[in-house]
C-alpha cells in the first residue's frame, strides 16, 4: 500500500496526522514538517506556494499515494500548485473545506461563524468566501502569534493563555455560533480557547473530518501499488533538525521520535 503523505510547517499537522492514523491504521504515513520556513502564517503567498510544491514533490517521490495538506496556511494559498503537482491519480485533501462542511453540518444557515488562523489564511480570505457562499455571516481574525507559541512549547500555560484572552478577550466572537480553530496548532490549546468562549459557540477542529474526507477520497483500494514501507508505520521528515520539533514532537507522542532531516531547496 502506498502511504499518505502530510505535511504542516511544524508540529501542528500532527494534530491531523493522530487522526489520519486514526483512521487509516493499516497505513503508512509519512510526514513533513517544513521546520526551515515556519512559521507559514507570515510568509507570502508566493513563498508558501514554493514551499508547498517542493513538498509535495518530496512526498510523490517518496511513493505516496494521497497527500494532505496539514496546514491551513498552505491549504488556503497553495492548493492548486499541490493539486496540479500532483496530478489526476494522486487525492489531495485541503483542512479548510472540511472544516467548513463540518460547520455546514452542524450549524444552521444564516448564523454567524468565527474563524481564527494565521495572517497568511485569515487575508487570503478562503474561509470567508466558502462561509458565505454556505449562508453563513464570517468572522475571521488573524492570530498571529498563538502558532509560533505553541512551536515553541507554550502551549496550556500562562504564555498561551495571555495571547487568547489577547485575542479573544474582547468577546468579539460570543455572538458566534461556531468558532473554527482554522490553524491546526491551535487544537493543542482549544481547552484554553474554550474557556474564553460561552458554552453555545462551538469549537471546531477539523482534524477529525479531513480523516472522513479522505476517506471519502479513497474508498478502499486506491492506495494500492508497489511501494511498501514496513513499520514503524509513521515516518517524521524535516526541511532542518531543530530542536524545537523534536521536543514538540515528542510531547505530542509522549515518547521521542525518530526525525530524518530532508533538505528543500530553496
Ligand atoms: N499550522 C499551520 C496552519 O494551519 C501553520 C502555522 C504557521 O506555520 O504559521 O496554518
């Protein structure tokens, strides 16, 4: 079977790769984390754009037979690049759309819908037109600084909860229905994001139903083919060894990971 390849600038595509591995135990997945050029959320998107695409090569190179695209930064300025690289037989799945029909389903038309992430995904302004195309009233705000954080390790503590209570301390979001965590760092923090909010907004993370969409995707014999990777069955790729990775990393696990570093080229 060949393995899905997924990739995020740092360590929050793990929050999709637990659920993707979740789903899919039979596979092997092999992930990227571009830990050269993070933080995504403040680059152009140009950068992100030649980023995403030499990635995406590494990944296809590697064999893989579907590639999610972890990252809303990346997802929401360089899916065409991903998806025209990667052709007609491989699937590509995006963390925006998912997480928008994930609204669709659970909100009623008409309602107002937050959505936070980073400056790069907030002014590129994808959610906001799939939320109004939907019926649904945006509220987008960049957040800038909760991604680079959490990179950094400060995530459930004081540094963490000064920059929501930042952001979101206004209460601009309590006429929402819906909150999306649209950067997948941030559901390393949604317990501290929800305490900041009333109990009628809901969270919602997509990590779950990118798993279902490619799944959707898939069906079941798509992967098949001759490349095979033998356990372990997840296998950590890095732009550059850095320490900050390793150790979010295996905070995440709870045991340490085995990083390989693979240089892009610039
Ligand atoms: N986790 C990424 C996202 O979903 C990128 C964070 C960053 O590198 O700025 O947007």
């Amino acid at each position: 079977m060949k393995p899905i390849g997924i990739f995020d600038s740092g360590i929050g595509g793990l929050t999709v790769a637990r659920a993707v591995a979740k789903s899919f135990p039979e596979h092997s997945i092999v992930y990227f984390g571009d830990t050269a050029h993070l933080p995504y959320g403040e680059k152009s998107a140009a950068l992100i754009q030649r980023y995403s695409s030499r990635i995406t090569s590494e990944l296809l190179e590697l064999g893989c037979g579907a590639i999610v695209v972890a990252c809303n930064s990346a997802s929401s300025n360089a899916l065409h690049q991903v998806k025209e690289l990667a052709g007609d037989e491989v699937p590509v799945i995006d963390v925006v759309t998912p997480a928008v029909e994930k609204v669709t389903s659970l909100v009623q038309s008409g309602c107002q819908v937050g959505v936070i992430g980073t400056r790069a995904t907030i002014s590129s302004n994808w959610y906001q037109q799939l939320l109004h195309e939907r019926g649904f009233n945006a509220h987008a705000k960049a957040t800038p600084l909760l991604a680079s954080a959490i990179e950094e390790g400060f995530h459930n503590g004081q540094v963490s909860s000064a920059l929501i209570e930042a952001y979101l301390g206004q209460g601009e979001f309590e006429e929402c229905n819906a909150l999306i965590l649209g950067c997948t760092h941030y559901p390393l923090i949604a317990e501290q994001i929800r305490a900041f909010l009333p109990d009628h907004v809901m969270l919602i993370d997509s990590a779950k139903a990118v798993a279902e969409s490619l799944m959707n995707e898939l069906g079941n014999e798509s992967l098949n083919g001759d490349v095979e990777m033998k356990p372990p069955n997840l296998q950590f790729l890095v732009s550059d060894l850095t320490q900050s990775f390793a150790l979010g990393a295996e905070r995440f696990f709870g045991a340490p990971v085995q990083l390989l570093e693979r240089k892009l080229q610039d």
